[in-house]
C-alpha cells in the first residue's frame, strides 16, 4: 500500500467533507460578483473569455502541483507552510504561512461586508455593508462561526457541507434560467468582444481580470491547509483536482452567459451582488431576491470555511515551531483555541478600519489575493523542485511523469504572472502586512532555540521584506499608497 493510501488519521475528514470544505471556500462571494467586477475593470468578453483560459490553466497548474506534492510528500501536514519551509527554509516557510493566514483574514472582512450588502437588499439598515449596523452584524456572525469551530474542526466541516449544497441552488437556478429563458443573446455577447473603441488594449484588459479571477479561485487550496485534519493523505489531492474543476466549470458558464444577458457598460453599473441585477433582467425581482438569500448562505459558509484554513496553517507552523507556542494551544476539541482568538480580534481591527475608511469589499479581496499569491508561488516552485530531483516516487506509480514536469512549470510561471499582473503598488501594500511577520516568527525562533536568519536564503528574503516595507512606509505617510 501506497503511504497515500493509508489511514492516517481515523476520526479525520474524509473525500466528500474535504470536497465540501474546498467547494465551499471556493464559490464564496466570487461567483455572485465576478460579472460585475470584471466589466467594471473595463474587460470585454474576449478579455474575459482569455482571462479565464490562462487563469483556468495556471489554477488547474496550481492545483496538480498541490496533487502531487500530497502524493510525493505525504509526511508533510502543514500543506503550504510545509512546502516553502522544506523547500527553501524556516523563515521563507513562516512567510508564507503568515502571507496565508492573513490574506485568509482580509478574504473574511471581504465575505462578510458583502454578506451584508447583500443584507441591505431586504433590510436597508444595513446599506452597503460598511455602516455600523454592518460591522456590528459583522461582529456577530464571526463569533458564532468562532463558536462553531471552537466545538471541533470536523463538526465545523460537517455544517459546512450542508451550507455548500444549500449555496449551488441559486447557482444553478441562474445558470438554467438564462439557458432555458433564452436570455442569452449572442448579439450583446460579442458586441463588446474586443473592448470598446478608446478603451484598454487588450493586453491590458486580460491583466484587469486577474485579481478577479484569483480571488474567485481562493480557497482550492484549502484541503492542502488542513491537511493535517484528513483521514487519508490522497483524499487531499483529489479534494483539490475535484473541486478545481467543478468550480471552474460554474465560473466560466456564469460569466459568459452574464455577459450575454447584459452589455459590459450595464454589468459594471450593477449594485452589490451584480449577478443579483443579472437575474432580475431574466426573471424580475424575485429573482434578485434569490441571488441575495443565495449570497447569504454562501458567505456564511465560506467564512466558516476560510477560517478553518485561517486558523489552521499558524497552527500547524506553531507545532513546528516557526510560530510561537501561543498559536499551538488546542482546547478540549482539538481546535485551535488561541489562533482562533488571536484572528478574531484581528477581524475586528479590521471591520473598524472597514467602518472608518467605508471601505469596500473589493478593496479587502484585493489584498488577501495579493496576499496569497506569494505561498503560491513558493508552494509551485518547492514542487518544481522535487520534480528535478525526482524526490517522492515511490510514493507514486509511473516514475518521473511528463506531466509532473508540465504542472510545476506551468504552475510557477502562472505564479510569476499573478505578482506581475498584480502591479507593484499591491506588492508594497502587502509589504506593510509581511513586515511585523519578522517579530512573531524571531519569538518562535527564540523558543525553539534556533538562529533567526541562519541561511543565505532566509537573509535574503529579510532583506526584501524590509527593504519593501521601508519604501511602502514612505509612500503610505506621503499618501500615495492607501491600502483601506
């Protein structure tokens, strides 16, 4: 028997609560705003239609290097920490464990503003989401999914899974609607194919969807998160290929047949969540009031989801010991009590910041996408590594596989295009969250009794992080940059 194959963890989750985690995380606000979101950032269908080819294979790249290193290096539980520690050292590996844990943070804010836009639709109270009815209801709703959570990580998954099957009901009520309404019109689907005359290049409208296209795929990666939780090592991978592409497969039906219900100029005027407008052109009000109801239960789900992978990867780096024992502490339950508290008073500073600033979702899933890019990244090329070497085969049948070689250089150069294509302002932001990383992970360091910056590596990653955070400080005081 394959390592992959055995049990490891006879009270963890199995295929289809890993699938429910990973599906559920996934389709969370994306799928009810990306028509919106990406005809406000002036892309036209054909924009559209290229952005999600190269996003859909870069993701799915992603997605097969997860696969494999599951397979390759089952031994390894802290998933995207595990990987960028073993691949390139301590320090790079708790980057890219506090870069996870906090865009899984701004990923929350992001879910939950929009929760209560969406709210606003039948109780105005609450308008856009912002306001102090919201952060309040905000408040609320995060410390019963805390409450939730803090009752065991596979009682959490299990409610998880009933709102994921709860949440692809007004998914596919759109999705049947328009086909078989026929509210599709192929004249308005490809009068804006190319861009509008005087409007970006093409090249720079492809560029435009990546941000949407990332943060609607955040989230695939949340059984390799919580890998240490599942009760077979192989189920994290097929988890992770399986959700991949049914969730793809729903993106791409929902924004091109979006964009044939709707020119691009009315798509981008729409209110919060934009395919609720769509689904009012097709059937009228009730419809838009489905979306929204449908909304509601997909947040709440993926912010129960999004924070059993927040709290999950400090922890399993605390019991390395790249973060201090402080986020190690479990209760009764198992659960993560400390990370647990820590991240909710975390969320709350930044729902104040969301109330003083009247801040928008957008801003906060720019960010956490930002944000996440980097242990992307670091997670494709430790598999680009392993692969060159040939590490983990008899873990796996077929020896060096061609196809290995094609995810992990697909994977990484899909990486480097994510932070290309995110611009260098986003960097610097993310900069100002990775640089008081560097004091929690000395403090790990310190009680473990390890050197804080032993190799060339780790120096050199110092280096840039403090050189970045510098430069953004600057700018921030000077006002050019505005994270929130």
């Amino acid at each position: 028997m394959k390592k992959s194959d055995e049990i490891t963890n006879p009270g963890g989750l199995d295929l289809l609560r890993l699938i429910g985690v990973v599906v559920g995380a996934t389709i969370a606000s994306g799928v009810f705003t990306m028509s919106g979101d990406l005809a406000a950032r002036g892309a036209g269908t054909g924009a559209v239609l290229i952005g999600w080819i190269v996003c859909g294979v870069g993701m799915l790249a992603l997605a097969l290097c997860f696969y494999g290193l599951s397979v390759r290096k089952p031994e390894l539980k802290g998933g995207i920490y595990s990987y960028a520690k073993e691949g390139f050292g301590p320090y790079v590996g708790f980057n890219s464990a506090w870069g996870y844990w906090l865009s899984e943070l701004l990923a929350n804010v992001s879910f939950l503003t929009l929760l209560f836009a969406s709210l606003g639709h039948f109780f105005p109270v609450f308008g856009h989401g912002n306001n102090l009815a919201s952060v309040i209801g905000c408040s609320v709703i995060w410390w019963i999914c805390v409450w939730f959570i803090m009752r065991g990580v596979s009682e959490a998954a299990a409610v998880n899974l009933v709102v994921t099957v709860a949440k692809l009901i007004p998914v596919f009520t759109v999705i049947l609607a328009v086909v078989f309404l026929r509210a599709f019109h192929w004249r308005i689907f490809v009068d804006n194919f190319w861009g509008e005359p005087g409007g970006l290049p093409l090249g720079q409208q492809i560029k435009a969807t990546t941000f949407t296209t990332v943060w609607a795929f955040t989230g695939i990666e949340g059984a390799v998160a919580i890998s240490g939780r599942a009760k077979r090592a192989r189920d994290v991978g097929r988890a992770t290929i399986i959700s991949f592409l049914c969730v793809l497969a729903i993106y791409v039906m929902i924004s091109m047949l979006s964009m044939g219900v709707m020119s691009r100029q009315e798509l981008a005027a729409l209110g919060n969540p934009p395919l609720a407008g769509v689904m009012e052109r097709v059937v009228g009000g009730w419809g838009a009031a489905l979306v929204n109801v449908g909304v509601a239960i997909s947040l709440l789900g993926a912010t129960l989801g999004h924070t059993i992978m927040a709290v999950e990867t400090p922890f399993e780096a605390a019991k390395n010991g790249a973060f201090s024992r402080f986020f190690s502490v479990e209760n009764k339950k198992g659960a993560p009590s400390n990370t647990l508290l820590l991240t909710s008073v975390i969320i709350q500073v930044f729902l104040i910041l969301l109330y003083f600033n009247e801040s928008s979702y957008q801003v906060f899933y720019v960010i956490s996408s930002s944000m996440i890019m980097v242990p992307y990244l670091l997670s494709a090329l430790y598999y680009l590594k392993i692969v060159m070497r040939g590490e983990g085969l008899s873990n796996i049948e077929g020896g060096r596989s061609p196809g290995a070689w094609l995810a992990a250089l697909l994977g990484t150069i899909y990486g480097l295009w994510m932070l290309y294509a995110g611009g260098l302002v986003n960097l610097l932001i993310t900069a100002l969250l990775y640089a008081p990383g560097i004091l929690v992970y000395m403090k790990g360091r310190r009680e473990q009794g390890q050197p804080y910056f032993g190799s060339r590596t780790d120096r050199f990653f110092l280096a840039a992080v403090a050189v970045l955070f510098v430069i953004s400080a600057a700018l921030l005081a000077k006002g050019v940059i505005r994270p929130f």
